[in-house]
C-alpha cells in the first residue's frame, strides 16, 4: 500500500516523500537571470515545509529570451555560484533539487522573436545545445535533476503540437519529427550530465482544436520512456483550473496520468487540483502513478506536506482563486491572515 511519506527511489534520484513541488513561476529575478534573498527565501521556505522534492519555477536555457520578465535563467556561467547557494538552501532540508530548464521563444541577434515555423534547422540544433548547455550547468551547480519544460504552450509546448508545427524538415510534420527535438535534448543531457535524474512536464492534451491531443501525448511519452526518461509530469494547457473542492474534483488530470503509468514502467508524476490526502493517496493506490505534484496549494501553505503527514484527514486551505498570480513573486493574498 502506497502512502505520500514513503520514500522513493528514481533514478539518479532518492526523494525522502512522494509530494513534489511543482515548478512554479515566481518572476522575480533580474534582467540576467540573477537571483538574490527573495528567491532563496521561498525556496528556504518551501522545502522546511517538508516536501520531498522541489522543481524549480521557469528556468530559462537561453540568455536571448525575452518571452516575459523575471525569468530565471541557467544559461551562462557565471550564474553557476548563485544557483549552487540556491541547491544547498534546498539540501539543507533533505529535499531533492531539480531546476526546470526552459525556452520562452527564440530570438535572433536583434531581439527579433523567431517563429517555430522560421527557425532554421540549424537554429534548432543551437536550442538542443542550449538545453544540454544549460543541464551541464545544473549538474555542477549540484541539482539532482532537470525537467525539460515542454508543457503550457511555452516554446517546445508549441513545437511539438500539430497546430503550431508546419516545419517541412527533419523537426517537422509526422509526430516523430515533432518529437524528435525532445529525444535530442534527452539523449544530450544524458550523455553530458549523466548524474542527473531528467524528467519532463508535457500536456497531456493542449485542449485546443488542432492541437496535441492524448492519444498523440501518449505516442510521445512512450517514445521518451524509450530513449531513457527517468520520469514524467502530466500537466496541460489550461491548468490552474478554479473552483477545485477538495473531494470533489481533484486531479484533472488524473486520468491520463493513470493511462500513461500503465503504459510506460518509469515513475509518472500527476499534478492538478490536488487538495486532501485522502484522495491523493486512494488515487495513488488504485494505479501505478508514483508522486503527486502540487503548486497553488504550497503558495497558500509550504508547509502543507507537515500538515499533511501530521493530520491524515488535513485539507489546503487553497480556495482556487488565482489572485496569487497577479500577485508580485505569485504570493497568496490569503496567506498569515488566518
């Protein structure tokens, strides 16, 4: 019988429970990707709280990526120092670090965004090496993983949907030449940083006409679990659903995540309106899906996983509103007003 405080062994990776915190964006750090207290703080904070593992919100894998403000960043050196403080603060707790590398968009030498469709096979092949680039960097730094950001219609969220992709090369046109940016990147980062667990957070669909849908979700993970994925999160476009009650409608996307487990034999992570242990451990124990990822919930709360360990029948006090995201550094507005 699974229970969220078992530990559990990945590969590459020992996570002392099976909560996660998923990447969550923050849009706090300078123009250069520098962080300073404000980020070590919240990630100070979240991992006392107990969680067994932390990604890291948006990471951006290039420095010539402008798609919005505040992007951390992992794409040059000497940001190294900055994100090594940021791993031990994570460490210290006996919580895993991992940093999810990210592209917004492709911009050329004058700042000009370049569509997926544009981008020449080589420009392609320049994104992989940033992705590797960028994990070598995590490696040094001590993360025990990365995850591949290829979810939320972010840049490799568009690229491999058939709504966005028309390219007529090697990267484009059937599912495997969409994909094939992914298997790169994966095969990259496991030949150059061997040392780290890799996972990726894919959309199970982009619910939107024209665009990946499950079944082709499902084709691509099997594909990844092929070429050496340590693990995968399900997500999708429109996540931050409102509205969520705890026993009522969590998990949406529970479903796809318990068809992919039964398909792949790695550890496959679910996220989405996650609310009471109860629920989250009878969904654990009726298929193979291994941890459970949360965000909202542990902006309201980041010491939520304590809570819940100490109290089986604990429940978030996140009410599903989304202000905190029009909040600076995606605060809860509700947050010490108990």
């Amino acid at each position: 019988m699974k229970t969220l405080f078992d530990a559990v062994e990945l590969n590459n990776l020992h996570l002392k429970n099976r909560l996660v915190r998923s990447a969550t964006w923050e849009g706090i750090a300078d123009y250069d990707g520098s962080i300073g207290e404000n980020t070590y703080e919240i990630y100070r904070e979240l991992a006392k709280g107990g969680v067994g593992a932390i990604i890291t919100g948006f990471t951006s894998v290039s420095t010539n990526d402008f798609y919005f403000g505040g992007m951390m960043r992992l794409s040059d050196n000497k940001l190294i120092p900055q994100y090594k403080k940021l791993v031990e603060i994570i460490h210290a707790e006996d919580c895993a670090a991992i940093i999810q590398l990210a592209l917004g968009a492709f911009y050329d030498k004058n700042f000009v965004e370049v569509s997926e469709n544009n981008l020449s096979t080589e420009n392609v092949r320049e994104i992989i090496k940033m992705f590797v680039d960028a994990a070598i960097r995590a490696e040094i730094c001590g993360f025990d993983g990365v995850q591949i950001h290829a979810a939320h219609f972010f840049f490799l969220s568009r690229f491999i949907s058939p709504l966005i992709n028309h390219r007529t090369d090697e990267f484009g046109g059937s599912i495997e030449n969409r994909a094939k940016i992914l298997l790169e990147i994966l095969r990259g980062i496991k030949k150059s940083a061997p040392k780290l667990h890799v996972t990726i957070k894919i959309n199970s669909s982009d619910f939107t006409s024209g665009g990946l849908d499950e079944n082709e979700s499902l084709f691509i993970c099997k594909m990844l679990f092929n070429a050496g994925i340590d693990s995968i999160e399900v997500s999708g476009n429109g996540t931050s659903v409102g509205g969520i009650k705890a026993g009522v409608n969590e998990g949406y996307f529970a479903d796809f995540a318990a068809k992919l487990a039964d398909e792949v034999k790695i550890p496959i992570i679910c996220v989405g309106g996650w609310r009471c242990r109860q629920v989250m451990e009878e969904f654990l124990n009726k298929t193979h899906v291994e941890l459970i990822s949360l965000s909202r919930p542990l902006i309201r709360e980041p010491d939520l996983p304590k809570k819940l360990f100490a109290d089986k029948n604990c429940v978030s006090k996140c009410v599903s509103c989304n202000a905190c995201y029009r909040t600076p550094a995606h605060r809860c507005i509700f947050k010490g007003r108990d």
